[in-house]
C-alpha cells in the first residue's frame, strides 16, 4: 500500500502518524474546496469528488495494512458515504432545505456511529464512546464552517477551520497511539 | 554501546517535534491555499486570512525559539511574514491584471526564499544552504502555478499541485527536524 507516495512500515511510529495524519489533513482540505466549489463554484465539482474517493483509498489502505483488505474495503465504503453525506449537507445549506439538512446531519450522526462501531470491535485500544465523539465533533466542525462560509462570518469561518483541523489531527492520533499499542508488542 | 538505537523516550520526543514542525507548515500551506481563493473568489476576508498566516508565521518562528534563541525565531517569523504579504499582493496583482506588480512580487518572493535558506544554513551546519533554497524554490514555484490554476479553474491541475505543495512542505519539514533532532541529539 502507497500512502502518497511513500510505503508505510506498520511498525514505524513516526511514519504511521505521518500517514494518518496526511490523510485526515487531506480529507479537512478537500472538503473545504467542496464547499468553495458547491459554494462558489470555483472548481470542477467532479474532480474535488474524485480527488475525495482517493483519500478514502489512501485512509482504508492504511487500515488494510493491519486488518486485511476486507476490513479496509469495508472502512471505504463507510468513509466514502460520509463523504457524500457530507457533499450532500453542503448542497441542502445551499439550497436552504432544512428538512434536508436535518436527514443528513442525522444520516452522518448515523455514519459516525457506525464508524466508531467498527472501528472500536477491531482495536481495544480504541474506545467506542470516545471514537464517536471525536466524529460527531468534525461533524459539528464542518457544519459550523458550512454555515459561517454562507454567512460570510469570515472570522468564525477561520476559528471553525482551525477547530476542524485539530480534531482531525486529534482523531488521526489516537488512530495511531491505537495501532501502534495493538501491534508494537 | 547499545546497537538498539535511542529509547523510545528519544524516538518519542522526536515524533512530537516533527508533528509539531509538519502541522505548523502544512497549515502554512493550508492557509496560503485558503488565502488564494479568498482574493481571487471572495470566499473569506483575505485581510483575516492573511493576519491567520501570520499566527502561523509566529507558530514556525516559536519552534525555532527553544533551540536558536528569540532572535532566530523572530527573523524567520518575519520573513515567513513578508512571504505571507508578497503571496498576498502578488494574488491581487493577478487578479487584476497587473503584470508588472505580478513580476515585482515574483523576484522578492524569491528573495525571501534566499534570506531563508541563508538564515537556516547559518543556524545549523546540517541545513546546507543550497538544498534549503532548492527546497523553498519548489514551494514557491508551487503556491505560483497554483494561483494561476485556481483563477483558471484548472481542478485537476489545483490537486495536483496542491497535493504536491503538501508534499514539498512535508519535504521541508523532515529536513528542518532532521536538523534540529541533531542539534538535541535525538
């Protein structure tokens, strides 16, 4: 598996950090300019999608490498309808439906349980409780930046960003401490 | 002698550096990012992102505080922020048609890139100078090809290049805690 660009040794702390906190850093970046290019239509909206269906692969590689590829697909497919949830959430603030915007921020809700479901039967290192948390705060995180980008509230655009952001890094690494405690012995 | 490498307390201290070091210059390259669509489309204040950058500016200039003194620290915070306003300008200048301010911020961003890379080189023995401003050429060269994609609207062209200005700064960063780990003899 390629982590772009570089193999990760499933035992080399620095370079499973590294990896993990690429792909999240990647996912907070890529969604932002989906928001841009639903928003403002600065971007081929496609292309951002398919730039996204990369970093489910990048983010279920990694998982591969420890569980098999089955568990790995299975991650994918779970992390690429958060996307859409998410692509869909973008495109219900637009067209102001809140009945819509509703039925996704549930259907994500629902999407981060699930996600923390799997992810905590594979590792005792991960609990579920926390994992869940930790997805429903970047729900909450995106969502903000969703709304303040609309209501062009520039500064609270900029703090929600930067919230996103450590979360990111914060879920990324407790991915690794989870990893790295099931598999360094 | 042990043949077993550093204790993990070493390889730990040194994971964090190097977390703290790429995290700093990946929201650099974040925010740069943020800060081209915002002149170019609207989609922040760029006056907010751009004072945002300068957090950053002050973040990088902080890390190099602990090992190189308040001075060193000071001077790459401010040269990371004149960089920040020249990326700035530069994007307006595009924007607007400007091509002669265009060519003026051109050559001074790459001037910056040369105070940096003669600043790291004096700090530390390893960064050799040349290597460092090849280094910051490339990240340079990368945030200019990216405003020209980003006002064509060029999306495959923007993730490529994004993707590899996420990789150069990484780059860069490995470089500079390889550098600094030395120094602390990780």
């Amino acid at each position: 598996m390629s982590v772009n660009g570089g193999s990760v040794n499933p035992l080399s702390q620095a370079a499973l950090s590294n990896a993990l906190r690429r792909v999240w850093v990647d996912y907070v970046s890529w969604m932002t300019a989906l928001i841009y290019t639903i928003m403002f239509d600065t971007h081929d909206e496609d292309a951002i999608e398919v730039r996204l269906r990369q970093n489910a692969e990048d983010y279920a590689g990694i998982f591969a490498q420890f569980y098999g590829d089955a568990v790995g697909e299975k991650l994918r497919a779970l992390f690429v309808q958060f996307q859409e949830e998410m692509a869909f959430l973008i495109q219900e603030y637009k067209a102001n439906d809140i009945t819509a915007i509703s039925d996704h921020r549930q259907a994500l809700y629902a999407l981060g349980k699930e996600l923390g479901r799997v992810l905590s039967q594979l590792n005792p290192y991960w609990d579920k409780a926390s994992l869940e948390v930790g997805l429903y705060e970047i729900i909450n995180q995106f969502e903000d930046e969703i709304v303040h980008i609309i209501k062009q509230e520039f500064e609270q655009s900029i703090q929600a960003y930067d919230r996103l952001l450590a979360q990111a890094y914060q879920t990324a690494d407790e991915m690794t401490y989870g990893l790295q405690r099931q598999f360094s012995s | 002698m042990s043949t077993q490498g550093p204790p993990s307390y070493y390889r730990l201290n040194q994971m964090a550096l190097s977390n703290s070091v790429r995290t700093a210059w990946a929201e650099f390259a974040s925010w740069t990012f943020i800060l081209l669509y915002a002149i170019l489309f609207g989609t922040h204040d760029p006056v907010l992102v751009e004072q945002r950058l300068h957090v950053t500016a002050d973040t990088i200039g902080a890390l190099f505080v602990q090992f190189f003194g308040g001075d060193a620290g000071e001077k790459l915070s401010t040269l990371l922020k004149e960089t920040v306003s020249g990326i700035a300008r530069m994007a307006e200048a595009y924007r607007d048609n400007n091509a002669s301010e265009v060519l003026a911020q051109h050559e001074a961003l790459y001037r910056q890139a040369d105070e940096m890379a003669a600043l790291f080189s004096q700090l530390s023995r390893y960064w050799d100078a040349g290597e460092m401003q090849a280094m910051l050429y490339e990240i340079f060269s990368d945030i200019e090809k990216l405003l020209v994609s980003i006002a064509a609207q060029d999306s495959e062209q923007v993730i490529q290049l994004y993707d590899e200005l996420i990789g150069q700064v990484y780059k860069l960063s490995e470089e500079l805690v390889s550098g600094l780990a030395q120094k602390l003899q990780f």
